[in-house]
C-alpha cells in the first residue's frame, strides 16, 4: 500500500498551527497593550493613595509641633502588580522616601521688643547674624519619588514649612494650605524639621513625629527701620519651576504677603513693615539623628514672686518651656539647692523672710541664664510667720465688657476679707497666662468700671482707681513679670505707641482712696481691658476662659502683705433688676421703620446706662440700622436725665454689635428712660423702598449699665 499521496488530517495540523498563532499573536497584544495600560491604573491608585498618606504625615508633624500630639502614620512607599499566568509584570514599583541635609531658615529685618531675659536673649540671638537683624534656624524638607513602570505623570510629593506641593514634569501644585504666615493674627509658626529619613522599597514604613519642642510660646517681633519683614524659606523644588511655587506661595498668602519671589532655593515672602507679628516656634523630629533641645542654647526667664514664692521658666532655642531643665537656687547669694522645672518648664522655690531669689542656668555665663526676684517675701500671707492669708476670692473671675469695647475684654473679680480686723487694698498685679495678651486699655473716658485700667470698689461704696493716660493708639504693656497698678499717686508706666512702633513713659492719675475692707466685707476689682498688642494696631481680645494670676497688695495692722490668686475667666453676666420695661414700644417714623420704648428704673439707687445691644428681631428682613447716608447717622438714642447717642456711617449698625453710647446716661430711682432706634433697613441700596415697616414685629435689645450688669428686654409693637 503506498501512502505518499494521502493528505488526510492536513487541514488539522494547518488549522491548529493558525489558531496557535493566533493565540501567540492575541497573548503578544495583551502584553504590550492591556497589561501596560492595567499596571498604569494600579501604580495610578498607588498614587492618589500615598498622596492621602502623605498629607496624613503633614498633619502629624504639624501637630506634634502645636500640641505635641506626635501620632503615628505609615506610608506605602510601593506597589507590587497582581499575579499574572501567561504575561509577565516588570518588578514592583518602588518609592523613596528621604529627607534634604538641613539648610538656614530666616527671619530678616526684625527686632523683638520684649523686655528682660526675653529681650536681652532674642537681641543675642539677632546680634549674631552679619546684619544684626536676622533669626535664623536650621530645617529640612521631606521628599517622596515614586518609581513607576507605567504611570509617566506620577508626581514628586514635597512637605515644607507646613505646605505640600506635588512636583510634576511640566509645573506643580498645592495639596494643602500653609499656616506659615497669618497676617489676620499677626503670627508667624514656623515648625522645624530634624532627623534623617531615608526609606525606599515597596513596603509599608512606619513615621513617628517626635515633639522636640512643642509651640508654646512666642514673641513679637518690628521691623527694623519700618522696612518689610522678610521669611526666607529653603525649598527643595525644583527652580525650574519657580514662577509656579510662587504662584503656589502666593495664592494661600493671598493678602499676608506684599511680595513672593522664589529663586536660588529659597522662597522669600515681603510682610509689611508696619505691622509686628508674634513668631511662634515649634520643631518636630522625624527618622534617627534628631536632636532635642535643652536649656543650654535657651534662656530663664521671670514668671512671678509672690506670697514668698519665685517662679521663673526655663525656654529652649525655640522659645519653649523646657522640662528637666537644671536650676541654681540661691537665696540671699548663697546657693541652697538645685531643682528640675516641672512640664511647664518652671521651677519654683519658697522663702519664710524677706529674701533675694537668685535662680540660674547654664553657670550663669550670659545674663539671660540667670534671674534674680528682689524682696521675695515681702507680701508673705499674714507676715511670713507661716499663719494663714484670709483675704479670699470666693468665685472665678466673671468677664466684664467694658463702654467702648464690642469684646469681653475685662474681667471682674471679687474678694473678700475673712480677717478680724480692717485691711486696705493698696495695689493690685495682674499677669495673663497667656504672653500675648500684653497690652492694657481701657477705651472710655471718665472713670469707674471699664473706663478705668483698674477699679477697686467695696460692697459700702469705697471706690479707688487708677488711670494710665494714654492716647487712643497706645496701649499700657504688660510684661512677663506682670503689670502693678497702685492705689496711690504712682510713677508712670511703660506703654507701647502703635503708631511710632517705641515704647513710652505714659502719665497716671489716681483717685478715690486705698479700699478699706471691714472684717466680713467684699470688694470688687475690675481689670479692662486686654489687647494683643502690634505695631500698627492692636486688638481687643475676648478673656473668656483665659487664666490670670491676680495678686493683691493690702495692709493690715500697719504691715504690708500680698495674696495671689489665680483664676481662669468665666462668662456670667450679672442681670440688673433695676430697670422695668414698660410695655409702651410703638413704631415711629417714616414708614414706621423705627423703634421706640422706655424703662423704667424700680430700684432705689440712680443707674447709668453706657451701651445698647440689639440682639435679634423677628422680621426676617432687618439686619441693621441706618438713617441717611454719610457719616454722623444718629441710629441708636437713649434720654433720661441726659442723652446719649450712637452714630454709624453708611455701614449702618449691625445687629449683635455693642453701641457704646456717646455719654453715659442716667435714670435717678424712679425715673424713665427713652430708648428710639430708627430705622430698621433690609442692608441693600439706600433708599426708602428698602427701610423695613417694623408694625408687628418684636426687637430684643440688651442694656448694660456702667457696673457691668445688664438687663434685656424683648419689646413687641
């Protein structure tokens, strides 16, 4: 039998080598096209992942340096592709993650005007640059590259100075805000970065933010010579995209900035030279080889010597408290002990004599490692025999907002005399916890409550108080060891001039007499009212849950004695019973747009009225008070024995706000007085087809009286 010419089955084999190829062919495009394409979606999500991860470090970092919450946080430096049978994947991408060798942050064209250890140390710390006007510290930047197979436009991400920016090929982009520079505030907080990270691979890694030296505290800062303020920050952008960073730079600035300019590594932000700022420091440690900070490069500073106790605090490089700092204690010249500060960085130390407290740092070389608390002792409670003070305050402070102030600037706190015999309140020091509270005015004329700095008043009408006269854009400083205010013709006070940027001498007045206190009698002392005080303005600050320590001077039996008290502001307003609505509110006019009303006054004391408040009313379409255009708009007036009145421009006056009136106005025991508030406008163009017909509705106005209380009324028509 011959075979040769059998060609059965020929068709199989071909058919079977075409479909093979085929198959070649289809795994051929699913490796070059589908498989590329797949590994670029998951190094894509990789991507937006880490992003989440590394903004997640950012905040971490930023809070270990504000409250030295040091959290945890991982980043997935990688991505590994998934498992494949008939293709193959290039390696895992990996990604790197490292820190830049530290380079000069700086602060140019600044002084700080603090005084004592504070001043004498930052003055240093200026001196030692070539310009004598700098502060300078080291800082890094932290950099993440990722390392794609497929993914072309996946950016660099960079963390500095509290801002992310991702870094692509053809520009960059902001991922978070900034919090370097809040010119609304004042404030510059700067956070330094120290430590070595240097991560890569597709692993998780784990980063643990250490508070090397937590934001606590700060200081102010002028310009020199009223030229701009300049904060020179190193970056680790690429300068081949600096019109970008700075566009970066200048879109979160946005007004705090006069000017931005990146160029030769740096990113340098103009501030106007007309405004102090309050510098807050921080710096956080991220990797190995971080170093924390100490007292060695830091200074001591006074806090308080009162009821024969010294208190100072130790501050690092940063200007934070530093804990388990060493202190020299020597009384009288002679050393007796040394201690370690506590958390807050303070040391404390108590005499039973009048002595001198010396406490020291450092040897003692420079003069801001030691501080010396003179007459420590003096105002031993009862005389420094070890019996007990019993001048007491009963209650916390109470906020008390002042005439002439739209904040609870003030504070009202009451004492009471538990001794058995008769003392006399001769003087009193006040010291904010809080250092930016420096400054201290009261911003009305005449005197009593809130129109002076100081006001002491008994439950049987014994009134001292005592005034710094000052213009209204200078305000009395209040430095770190406290502001003594004396019931007594006095010397004058140091006072901070916004306007010229110096310090000055400022006049006081005294009147009224030393507060006698029978045994069992209280009095009220009254503080008004706090200012965060710069260069260029200052403003009111709200003291509501704010702590103060409160030291009052007082003789008893002929001998001087102190007792300190500190207490952390409340918010209880006292209401009056004084003053009676009298049922009488009507519409007045034109278009009945305005509200009239009256009170009358029950009590058995005259009463003066200093401020109106209208809280709220029920028609949906008031929202201020106007009346015409221009300046000089007389909206809010009260009549009684006398009248007093509150203009506005053509703002007008909106709700919420307190109307200090032009004079006080008093309602005798009995007497009536008239409040008119015209007219009600709906806050658009002016015009009469916009005043509000207020004929139905009802308006919640509240009266203060010149002793802080209040009384609030809901009158309908």
């Amino acid at each position: 039998m011959r075979f040769s010419r059998d060609r059965r089955g020929q068709s199989v084999v071909v058919g079977t080598v075409i479909l093979f190829g085929f198959l070649i062919l289809a795994l051929s495009l699913y490796q070059v096209q589908v498989v590329p394409q797949e590994n670029a979606d998951v190094e894509f999500e990789h991507s937006q992942q880490v992003e989440g991860e590394f903004l997640d470090l950012r905040n971490a970092v930023e809070s270990a340096s504000s409250t030295g919450d040091g959290r945890s946080t991982s980043l997935k430096l990688g991505t590994r592709y998934p498992q494949r049978t008939f293709a193959l994947n290039p390696p895992p991408a990996s990604g790197r993650l490292s820190t830049t060798e530290p380079r000069p942050l700086r602060i140019e064209n600044v002084t700080v005007n603090d005084g004592g250890n504070v001043g004498a140390y930052w003055a240093n710390r200026t001196n030692e640059t070539a310009t004598g006007d700098t502060i300078t510290f080291d800082t890094r930047s932290l950099r993440y590259s990722p390392g794609y197979n497929e993914f072309r436009d996946g950016p660099d991400l960079v963390y500095e100075h509290s801002l992310v920016i991702a870094e692509f090929d053809s520009g960059i982009l902001g991922r978070s805000g900034q919090t370097a520079v809040n010119s609304d505030r004042n404030r510059i907080r700067l956070t330094a970065l120290d430590g070595r990270v240097s991560e890569s691979g597709v692993r998780r890694t784990s980063l643990d933010p250490e508070t090397l030296s937590e934001n606590r505290r700060s200081v102010r800062l002028n310009s020199t010579g009223g030229d701009p303020i300049v904060v020179e920050l190193p970056t680790d952008v690429s300068m081949e995209r600096a019109d970008s960073l700075e566009q970066q730079w200048r879109d979160r600035l946005g007004d705090d900035a006069e000017s931005v300019v990146a160029a030769g590594g740096t990113v340098r932000i103009e501030l106007n030279g007309t405004n102090g700022y309050r510098l807050e420091l921080g710096k956080v440690g991220l990797g190995s080889d971080t170093t924390g900070t100490n007292e060695s490069d830091g200074y001591i500073t006074r806090v308080s010597a009162a009821d024969g106790v010294a208190v100072a605090e130790v501050r690092d490089r940063y200007n934070n408290p530093v804990e388990g700092a060493e202190v020299d204690i020597s009384v009288d010249g002679t050393t007796v002990e040394t201690v370690r500060t506590d958390a807050d960085g303070r040391v404390s130390y108590e005499v039973t004599d009048v002595s001198d407290v010396e406490m020291t740092i450092n040897d003692g070389t420079d003069t801001w490692d030691s501080i010396l608390l003179e007459n420590v002792g003096a105002g031993v409670p009862d005389g420094g025999g070890g019996a007990e003070s019993l001048l007491v305050a009963p209650e916390e402070a109470v906020a008390f907002n002042g005439p002439g102030s739209g904040e609870r600037g003030g504070f009202q706190l009451d004492v009471e005399n538990q001794h058995d015999t008769q003392v006399r309140i001769t003087d009193v020091t006040v010291l904010p916890e809080d250092p930016r509270l420096d400054g201290l005015s009261d911003k009305a004329d005449a005197t009593g409550p809130g129109r002076s700095e100081l006001n002491v008043e008994s439950e049987n009408g014994a009134v001292g108080n005592k005034e710094v006269l000052l213009r209204d854009w200078e305000y009395t400083f209040v430095p770190n060891s406290g502001l003594q205010l004396n019931l007594q013709s006095g010397p004058e006070k140091r006072a901070y001039d916004t306007v010229s940027g110096e310090y000055i001498d400022a006049e006081t007045d005294f009147s009224g007499v030393e507060v006698p206190l029978n045994s069992g009698d209280g009095a009220t002392i009254t503080l008004a009212e706090f200012y965060e005080v710069e260069q260029g303005g200052a403003t009111v600050v709200d003291v509501v849950g704010d702590t103060f320590s409160v030291t009052v001077g007082y003789k008893i039996d002929g001998e001087r004695r102190t007792k300190q008290f500190v207490t952390t502001v409340v918010n209880e307003v006292t209401q009056t019973d004084s003053l009676t609505y009298n049922g009488d509110a009507t519409t007045i006019g034109s278009g009945n747009a305005g509200v009239e009303f009256s009170v009358s006054n029950t009590g058995d004391e005259t009463v003066d009225i200093d401020s109106v408040e209208i809280e709220s009313t029920t028609s949906p379409d008031a929202t201020i008070l106007r009346n015409g255009t221009g300046n000089g708009q007389q909206v809010i007036t009260v009549s009684g024995t006398n009248e007093g009145s509150f203009e506005v421009g053509n703002d007008g006056y909106s709700f919420g706000e307190v109307a200090t009136l032009s004079a006080s106005v008093s309602v005798p025991s009995g007497a009536e007085a008239t409040i008119s508030l015209t007219r009600f406008f709906d806050g658009g163009a002016t015009g009469n087809d916009n005043y509000i017909d207020m004929s139905g509705e009802s308006v919640t106005v509240t009266l203060t009286l010149s002793d802080g209380t209040q009384e609030t009324f809901t009158v309908s028509t």
